[in-house]
C-alpha cells in the first residue's frame, strides 16, 4: 500500500503537464479520480480529450496492471475494464514516476445508478456483469475486488464497465486485494483462492450491497445464516433468493449459469409485469366502455323526458284551447 510519504508527492496541481520519457505524449491533470492501494487516479487532458492517468511508487504493480490491461484486451465482446492507451515514466526533479493511461470511463458509480434509477435496474445491469466475468474467466483471470465502487454505468446506451483492476488475478493464485464485505474468506464461506467461485460470490455481494447501501458488519452467527436474514428482509432481494444463496455457497461452477438463472427470473417478471399491464388497460377499457354505456342511458333518458314535457305541455295547452273554445259557444 502507498505511505502517505508517496501519497503527498502524488498531489499534484490541476495544470500539471506530465510528460513521458520514452514515448513524449504529454498529459495535463484536471482533478484527481481516486486513490487506491498502488497508486492515485487523476483525470487528465490529452489531443483534446480525457483520460485516465494512473501514478504509482511501484513498477511491479504498473507492470501488473498493465498486462491485465492488456489481457482484457484480447478477451473477444468483453467490455469490462477500460482500454490501455500508454505505459511511460514520468522524470521529475525529485523523482521518477512510473504511469499508465488508459481510457476514461465516464458515469456514475454502481450505487449512485441505481439510487437514482432504482433496484429494478439491478437485474439488467449483473446480466451484464456476468456475461464479461465469464469471458475473463475463460480467459484464465479472476477479477478479484468486485464491488460498486469499482463499478462504472457509462451509456447511452447503458453498460456496466470496471475502472480498476487492481485485484485482478491469474486462476489458481490467492487474491491480491479484496474488500472484507465482497470477500467470501471475511464471512466464513470460503477461500481466498483466485476462481469463479470468488467472483459470483462478490457478485451476489453486490446485489445485496445495493439494497443495503451502506453496508453491515459479521455479527456472532453463521455468515449464511446473516446474510440469508438479510435478503428475506428486503422484498427486492427475496425474489432472487435461490440465485443469491446458491452464489453464497459456491454452487454456481460458471458465471453463464448465474446470468442464465437471472434471465429466467428477470424473463418471469417482465411476463408479469406486461400482464398486470394489459389487465390495467382491460380494466380501463371496461371502465371506459361502462361509462360510454351510462352516459348513453343518460342522454337516452334525457331525451325521452324532453319528449313527454314536450308532449305534455301540448296536451295541457290543447285542453285550455278547446275549454276556452266551448266557454265562448
């Protein structure tokens, strides 16, 4: 992790032009992005667009990144990290500075999304999620510290995308970084061994983050049985229940399962709500018919009552003509 030694050398100005050794494109910092444990993000300038600019105190965890970076790359339809654009040293007076730059992914983080479109989002948006995680597994990685703040929804049109893959991870090793929420060692329902296993856990983890935004601790009992809790007290999460449980325990071997049992649910709730939909608009047409109806009597009835004042008034004026006639014989 960065001491706060680095960490200090690595504030620089909004203004500050970076410029690289070896490759000469230069970079102008705009404000800084976030600090991880390898190095600080800033969002930066260059030809006339952003992107993202990573410092860090070490080559090895550049280098690392970077062939991550680089790995994604080669994952054939995964969009999940963004893409490398440049990998150089930056020379200052007090220092050498080794950084990366890659694309800027802009959106608001996961939590945020869906705070301001609602949970109903959340489905869609892990479908997504999965579908790329299978790719990176199949491409022999694990993506390690899965969680909404690493989490970018970019769009038009709308796309879950990762802006840090510092955890990322070779299958087989043990995880290089995790968040003690997302990480299935903390509750007791696992390894910290790098497999798919890892990852659909942190995924279900996400799920349940989202209906509780900020979080909660392991209390005394089993770390199933909490989260077991946690989900049947939020209609939102109970209806994934079977999903979520079986994400917990490892028994999903492949993200495309997980995704596949998403779909069937998210399909059944579509169908639902489509019906409640067409029910409404039947409803409404009854209704509406049944007020034409009444109106129709109304004005039927309207009209039948004019015609007998009508036809009464005559009747009541022909009697006081022919007494008026008589009366005058």
């Amino acid at each position: 992790m960065m001491n706060n030694t680095l960490k200090n050398h690595y504030n620089f100005q909004p203004g500050t032009n970076v410029t690289g050794k070896w490759h000469q494109n230069r970079y102008t910092l705009i404000k800084k992005l976030g600090t991880g444990a390898n190095g600080i993000v800033y969002l930066a300038e260059h030809n006339g667009g952003h992107v993202a600019l990573k410092m860090s105190d070490s080559t090895v965890s550049v280098t690392s990144e970077v062939n991550v970076l680089k790995a994604f790359a080669k994952v054939q339809g995964s969009s999940l990290g963004p893409s490398l654009l440049d990998i150089d040293d930056w020379v200052t007076l007090q220092e050498k500075i080794p950084f990366y730059v890659m694309e800027y992914i802009n959106g608001p983080d996961l939590l945020s999304f869906i705070k301001h479109k609602g949970f109903s989002w959340t489905g869609v948006l892990m479908v997504q999620l999965l579908s790329d995680l299978h790719r990176l597994h199949q491409a022999g990685w694990v993506f390690g510290d899965l969680k909404p703040e690493n989490l970018i929804v970019s769009g038009p049109p709308t796309k879950i995308r990762c802006i840090d893959v510092g955890g990322t991870t070779i299958q087989g090793r043990a995880i290089k970084e995790f968040t003690e929420f997302f990480d299935r060692g903390y509750w007791g329902l696992g390894s910290r061994k790098a497999e798919p296993t890892y990852d659909l856990f942190a995924t279900a983890m996400i799920m349940i983050n989202l209906a509780y935004p900020q979080r909660f601790s392991k209390n005394g009992e089993s770390g199933l049985v909490q989260l077991q809790s946690a989900i049947k007290k939020k209609p939102e999460l109970a209806k994934f229940e079977h999903i979520l449980l079986k994400a917990l325990n490892g028994n999903y071997v492949t993200a495309i399962e997980m995704r596949d049992d998403l779909v069937v649910i998210l399909t059944k709730q579509q169908k639902s709500f489509r019906q409640r939909k067409v029910n409404r608009a039947t409803h409404t047409s009854t209704k509406n018919v049944q007020v034409r109806s009444s109106r129709h009597k109304q004005r039927k009835l309207k009209r039948t009552f004019i015609f007998l004042e009508t036809l009464m008034i005559i009747a009541i004026v022909s009697t006081l003509y022919f007494i008026y006639v008589y009366t005058q014989l």
